[in-house]
C-alpha cells in the first residue's frame, strides 16, 4: 500500500475522531445547559473552592463546573453534579485533576492529600 494512501487513511481517521470529541462541545449552547449554569450559578454564586480555603476568599464563580467528568456522557452532563468555580480554579486545579486522576498535595509528612492518588489506593 502506498505510504501516501496511509497517510490519507489515518488523517481521516483522526479527523473523525476530532469530529466526535468535539460534538459535545455544542452542548454548551443548548438551552437545557445555559439554564442549568444559571441555576447553579444564582443558587451559589461564590467560587466553592476559594471559599474552601483557609481563610476563605470569596470570588464570583463564572463557571458550572461538572464535579464528576462527563467525557462526553450525555446523561452525566445535562444531570451531573455541578459546582460553582472560578475562572482560575476550574483552568488550573479542576482541570488538573481531571488530567492526572487526583488532586496534588501533601500533608507534613510528604505523603500526598489525595484518597485517590496511586500511593494511596490499596493494591
Ligand atoms: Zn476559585
């Protein structure tokens, strides 16, 4: 088989792919989502995860964060549990978690804060 032929072959394989990551992405402009936001937004207006720190800082939550990853589940989407965050919180530690699988941190020992961090789960 021609190299060229290949080629063309995995590129539309990786455009089709693209094409099905991005396809939840037009759930966010749907108005079952936009009320959802809103919602979430009226009833807590305040940034959960600033508000969690000690001391408290208290800054307006933009964002309807989805506290477990849908990954383009519909049903875990429109009816998952969402949290109120800031802009910096959910582009830095939430996304972040949802990269590595657990939160960074360690208590004084070193050992890291996570129940779910891999030196923490049981074997
Ligand atoms: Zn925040």
């Amino acid at each position: 088989m021609p190299k060229s032929f290949e080629r063309r072959e995995r590129n539309r394989e990786s455009d089709g792919r693209r094409r099905q990551l991005k396809s939840w992405r037009a759930w966010y402009a749907t108005k079952a989502w936009l009320e959802r936001r809103r919602e979430q937004l009226s009833k807590q207006p305040l940034c959960e995860r600033c508000l969690a720190k000690v001391p408290s800082i208290i800054t307006p939550a933009t964002v309807a964060h989805h506290k477990v990853a849908h990954k383009g589940d519909r049903t875990l989407f429109f009816e998952g549990e969402l949290a109120s965050s800031c802009a910096p919180c959910h582009d830095t530690v939430e996304q972040g978690i949802e990269a590595r699988g657990y939160e960074i941190g360690c208590d004084a020992s070193g050992r890291p804060v996570a129940s779910d961090h891999p030196w923490n789960i049981k074997q």
